[in-house]
C-alpha cells in the first residue's frame, strides 16, 4: 500500500456517525417521529410547527419554532438525506432507510425510558 492509498473503511463516509449526529437533537427527534408517524406521505411545515409548539410549550404561537424549522432543523435533515423539504408547497416527506430505522427505533425507546 502506497502513502496516498487509504483503506476502503476510512474512505467511506460515517453514516451511522453522521445519523447519530443528527439525531442527537430532540427537536429533530420530534420532527422525525411525527413524519415517521403520519398518516400521510407528507407533513406541512405548519403541522410540523403546532405539534412542535404544543410539545415544546411555545408562547409565541410557534414562531420561534418555525424559523428554526427553516433555517436549521429541515435544512439539516435534507442534507442528511433523511427527508425532502419543498419550500414552495411548505411539504416535508420522510425518506427513511433501514440503518435510519433501527437507529431511530432504539433512540425511540430510550427517548420514551426518560419519559
């Protein structure tokens, strides 16, 4: 193996390090079990925003929720690949993966132990 040659293991990306990074935010958290948990295909980024404030005992109506939604929380979970954010139809839908899945799974159980 020449210097410039790196093992194939550290030339692939961390997903499960990159998901658990993701994940380590409970807004995000909240975020993906109601798109995981919806009855639709697609959440509105204002269904988002009121079960968030209702959650989170927002006195704003929301507001505050709202523009971190847009400006932090969704674009982060895009980048991730995790979900699809079209800001025109205000829509967000949850692309979920198996490793996504079991992850979530387990952080679900331990979200729901602390309750």
């Amino acid at each position: 193996m020449s210097t410039f040659d790196v093992p194939s293991s550290q030339q692939e990306p961390d997903r499960v390090g990159a998901l658990c990074a993701v994940l380590a935010k409970e807004r995000r958290r909240h975020i993906l079990y109601a798109l995981r948990d919806a009855d639709d295909t697609a959440v509105t980024v204002e269904e988002l925003v009121q079960l968030l404030a209702e959650q989170e005992g927002a006195d704003d109506g929301g507001e505050r929720i709202e523009r971190c939604l847009y400006h932090v929380s969704l674009p982060t979970l895009a980048d991730a690949g995790i979900i699809e954010h079209d800001r025109r139809s205000g829509c967000v839908r949850y692309r979920p993966t198996p490793l996504l899945e079991r992850l979530l799974a387990q952080v679900t159980a331990l979200d729901q132990r602390d309750l």
